[in-house]
C-alpha cells in the first residue's frame, strides 16, 4: 500500500516530479543534487558520530530537508510506499523499548529507522522524474568503481588508514564502512547498479568497473558477500532464460547449474576446500574460504544466544532496539554480539508484531520489484535503467546478506527500495 500526500496549491506551480528536467536554481533541482550526492559518499561512515550517524548522514540530511522545501513549495503529491510497514516496525520497537532494560538506546535506534525511511520517502519523490533516475544511477556507478580502485590502491599500497584494518577484523580491508559485511553488502549492490543503468555505457568500462568492484568485495573476505553475489548472478541467469525461451528455459538453466554445483561439491567436499584455503598461506583465502568453519560455528553459538535471550523476554514485545548485543554483555553471555540476522533480531527486539512488520516490509518491496522483472518500463525509464531487473537481483542479494547481517540500517538499501518502487509503479502503469 502507498500513502499519498497531496499538498494544498500555493503560488506558482513547479513542475511534477514526472515532468520535465528540473531548471537551474529551482529547490527541485537542489533536492536532486543533494541527494545524488549523498549517493556518491555512501562509504563514508567513519569517523562515527553519536548513535549510528556517519559523515554521510549531513548530505542524507540535507536531501532530505531540500526535497521537503521543493514539496511544500507548490502542487505536489507525496509518495510514501512503505509507510504501513515502518509504521509497525516503529510502533513496535516503541513499546518495546519503552517497556525494556535500555530506553534510551531503543529511542536512538528508533531515530534512526525513522531517519531512513525519510529517506527511502525522498528517494522515491525525487526520482520519480527519468532524468533524475538516469542522474543518481550513474553517480552511484561511477562512485562505486572509483572508491573500489581507492581501496585496491590503498590495499596494494599498505595505506592503513584508507584500508581502514582493525586488530578485531584481522587484514579485512573495511574502508570508512568499519564493517566487514557492511563494505560487502555495498560492493555487491553496486555491482547490480552498474548492471541495470549500464554505465559506463561502454562495454569494456563496465567489465573493468566489475573487476574492481569485485575485487573490493574479495578484500572484505566476507563469504556471506560472495555468497549473496553468486545468488545474484543466478538470479539474472534465470530472469534472462525465462525472457528468451519461458519457464522450460528457466527450469532447465536451474537444473544444469544446480546439478552442476551440487556435482563440484560432491567431487571436491566443502571440508577440503576449507582445509587447502587454510593451509595455503594466502591471507585471503586463510581469512574468507579458511575461517568459514569458525565463522559457522560463531554463527551457530550467537543463534543460540539469542534464542536463550528471546526466552528471557515475555515472547510477545520484545526487549527493544538494538538491545541484543549491550544485554548479551550484561548477562555475561561468552559471545556478546549483535544478532546478525534481521529476523532473530526482529523477534527478540521487537516483538512478534516487529516481525509482521519486517515480513510485510519484504512482501512490500517484492510486490514493487516484480512488475520491472515481468513488464518493460516506459520509454524514458528504460532509457534511464536498460536492466531493471538487476536492481531486484540486487535486493535479492541484500535478502540473502540479511541472514548474516543486519541490513536495516543499511542506507543504501533503503536508497535500493525506494528506487525499485519508482520503477515498480511506471512498470504497472505501462499498457
């Protein structure tokens, strides 16, 4: 469902957000530079400020607040498609929080998602012009493949501080994201940003763009971010089958490549694998492929962990926001960390209703990405994004990553659904 706010008419009217290229000096024009800014400096979260916010969060701010301008300024509608969802997530971890040990981290935390759906709200009003689209999708690819040479060079150069290395984290090179999974996630979106707006437009610009980009990835040896990526890529595989010979197309490119891996795996055991990366003195294949044993077995033990926590709480509100890790400490478990996982996360945190919430989130975002995957967009969006159907791959690649990570105070997802929900919409309207 999509809440519409229509704005009383004062003055002069501006453009709608669907018509023509803003003018120079115009507050719409603003909105969008400022928002195809915070774009281009999504890695930039360190150094940390107070709660989750990030240098970044200025420009995240400021589009936000010169998009509110630009809408109040004349005859707009305002297009808010995840609002009943929030809604919930919000009201649960209010109560939640409210009723639990630590108040005032759940309000903060609460602050923050509310933070992000403002501006998921402003991605998709502002975008909804092609040009805008076209504009924020071609910073976001050519920022991307220039930060990824950043940390190649800064890798191949020992440059400490651009690599961004923690004692905790070993040689995983993090950049300013100070997570490992978080720089992962990114470098795996926009990979698919670069596929579905095909910029660079020339062809051997994009596979160096790739290369870099997956280059970046493999220094965060991260293997839940090579995991989602390969998923990915599977995905776009059968999306691409299913358009040039129908579901016995699709099904049959499934078959050979699920037979196919399931064969390399039966051949050469996941165990062997493991075993050779951690016995090859390459520190990138000891620190992905070689510590997955270990990083299973932390996984398995933080699952546990949480579920003893959930069972500590009532069951049913949850024991607020971003809880988890300060009271796993507080009660002296052996792995106090977060959950890593959105689900646990949500049901411990807060509540079953904080769960519907999520689950409906995901319904929501999946009902707007099926549409670009089944129908063309008009003329002038698929102008603007050649492949739509690489952005719902690109969701489907954080869903997987939300199994390992909490991705819900990720922004760039947020940036994701609220352009998948502008494509959504023209591609219903398309006749």
């Amino acid at each position: 469902m999509t809440i519409t706010l229509e704005r009383p008419h004062r003055g002069p009217m501006l453009e709608p957000v669907g018509g023509p290229a803003p003018r120079h000096g115009t507050t719409q024009r603003t909105a969008m530079l400022t928002l195809t800014a915070a774009f281009i400096l999504q890695p930039i979260l360190r150094p940390a400020g107070p709660g989750n916010s990030s240098p970044v969060d200025v420009l995240t701010v400021a589009s936000i607040l010169t998009a509110a301008i630009w809408a109040t300024s004349g005859h707009q509608k305002l297009r808010a498609p995840y609002f009943i969802p929030v809604a919930l997530i919000v009201i649960a971890g209010a109560a939640s929080g409210l009723a639990g040990l630590l108040p005032g981290t759940s309000i903060l935390a609460l602050a923050d998602d509310l933070l992000l759906f403002a501006w998921c709200t402003t991605v998709v009003n502002v975008l909804s012009s092609p040009r805008a689209m076209r504009w924020a999708l071609a910073a976001w690819s050519w920022s991307g493949m220039f930060w990824a040479a950043v940390v190649i060079c800064a890798w191949l150069g020992h440059i400490t501080a651009l690599e961004g290395l923690q004692a905790v984290d070993g040689n995983r090179v993090l950049f300013t994201f100070g997570d490992p999974n978080y720089a992962s996630t990114y470098w795996d979106t926009t990979i698919f940003v670069v596929c579905a707006a095909r910029t660079p437009s020339k062809r051997w610009m994009r596979i160096i763009a790739y290369l870099l980009l997956v280059w970046a990835l493999a220094l965060t040896e991260s293997n839940g971010g090579a995991l989602a990526l390969g998923v990915g890529i599977f995905f776009l595989l059968l999306v691409r089958a299913y358009r040039k010979r129908g579901w016995a197309g699709a099904v049959g490119l499934a078959l050979v490549i699920v037979l196919a891996v399931g064969g390399f795996f039966t051949a050469v055991p996941l165990n062997s694998i493991r075993q050779w990366a951690a016995a090859s003195n390459q520190p990138l294949l000891v620190n992905s492929i070689g510590r997955s044993a270990q990083s299973s077995a932390e996984r398995g033990l933080l699952i546990t962990e949480t579920k003893q926590l959930y069972e500590m709480s009532d069951g049913v509100l949850g024991l607020g926001p971003a809880s988890t890790k300060p009271l796993l400490a507080r009660w002296l478990f052996p792995y106090a960390n977060e959950a890593h996982d959105d689900y646990l996360a949500a049901i411990v945190e807060d509540g079953v209703l904080g769960l519907f919430g999520l689950l409906l989130l995901i319904g929501s975002a999946a009902s707007r990405a099926g549409p670009i995957i089944r129908r063309p967009l008009s003329a002038r969006f698929a102008a603007a994004v050649p492949v739509p159907a690489a952005l719902a791959a690109g969701l489907l690649a954080l869903g997987v990553n939300s199994f390992y990570e909490e991705i819900l105070h990720f922004r760039f997802l947020w940036a994701l659904l609220g352009i998948v929900a502008v494509l959504g919409r023209d591609a219903r309207r398309v006749k």
